[in-house]
C-alpha cells in the first residue's frame, strides 16, 4: 500500500502545485513489537541518510542534527502520575537508580511545553506536584528527561 501526503510549505509556495512542500510517499506498516527505531531520507539526487535509535528510541530531528534518545523501563526511572485523570494538581512520584539531574516537563500532545521544571533525582522516591487548574481539559504528556534517556507519561485534565 502506497500513501501520500502532503505535509506543508513555507507558506511562499503555490499550494495548488502538487510538488509544493514536504511529501511522505511510502509508508510501511510495522510490528511495533519488533520495531527497530531507524530513519531514513533519501534526497532528490538519490543520496540517502540513516539513523538508528538504540533500544527501540524515539528519534527526534533538532536544529544540531539527528539525536536519538533512549526510553527507560521502570526499573531505572521509575514515574508515576496520579490522579489520573485530575481535575487541578497532578502529584508526580520519581525513583531513579542514581543521584541524577533531570527536568520534568508538561507538554500538549503536539509537544507544545507548558511546564518545565529542573528536578534532582536519587534511589529515595522524590515527589512532585504541578498544578494543572489553569489549563484546559484534554490529554497532556508528562515528559521527564535525564542523560541517560526519557519516560513520558500521558496525563488526562478533566
């Protein structure tokens, strides 16, 4: 199966011009169970550039370049939200491994951030609470980021 689509513009190209903008044209359906966490682009003159994540990582394109970055189990950082969904204050508990910097952060689904806080993790449970009242109902995503990689947690504002 083959589908296009046509993901946008600089906003000074001629949107009627079928070649205007970024275009995806195959895509693959996978096993996200064996999913391997690698990317590929290929350019007009045929040259192509890959990038693999570790572990089965997220890769996240930035202005320095292709990073990738590594999702933890439970069992070296381990996060929970509660409640969940939460009407005002959303309490967040954190165990890591290691004494540790890392930041927590509170993003829209589209991965707008809108909270951001820089946290000291420790084997000790570490708790946290950020307070929600001033947002709007909806899905939020409750990142918390150290060197070592990331654990995202979806959060529901009723």
């Amino acid at each position: 199966m083959n589908v296009r689509f046509q993901l946008g513009t600089d906003g000074a190209a001629d949107i009627s011009d079928p070649k205007a903008g970024w275009l995806i044209d195959e895509i693959e359906i996978m096993d996200m169970v064996s999913y391997n966490g690698e990317a590929c682009v290929t350019s007009d003159d045929n040259d192509e550039a890959c990038t693999m994540a570790s572990g089965g990582g997220t890769i996240i394109e930035s202005e320095e370049g292709t990073v990738s970055v590594n999702v933890l189990d439970d069992e070296t950082l381990k996060v929970r939200a509660f409640p969940n969904p939460t009407d005002d204050k959303l309490n967040i508990t954190i165990a890591a491994k290691k004494f540790e910097e890392a930041s927590m952060t509170l993003m829209t689904a589209n991965g707008r951030e809108l909270i951001r806080q820089k946290i000291g993790l420790s084997a000790q449970v570490q708790s946290y609470q950020m307070d929600l009242n001033d947002l709007p109902g909806g899905m939020y995503l409750l990142r918390v980021m150290t060197d070592e990689g990331v654990v995202i947690r979806k959060v529901m504002k009723q």
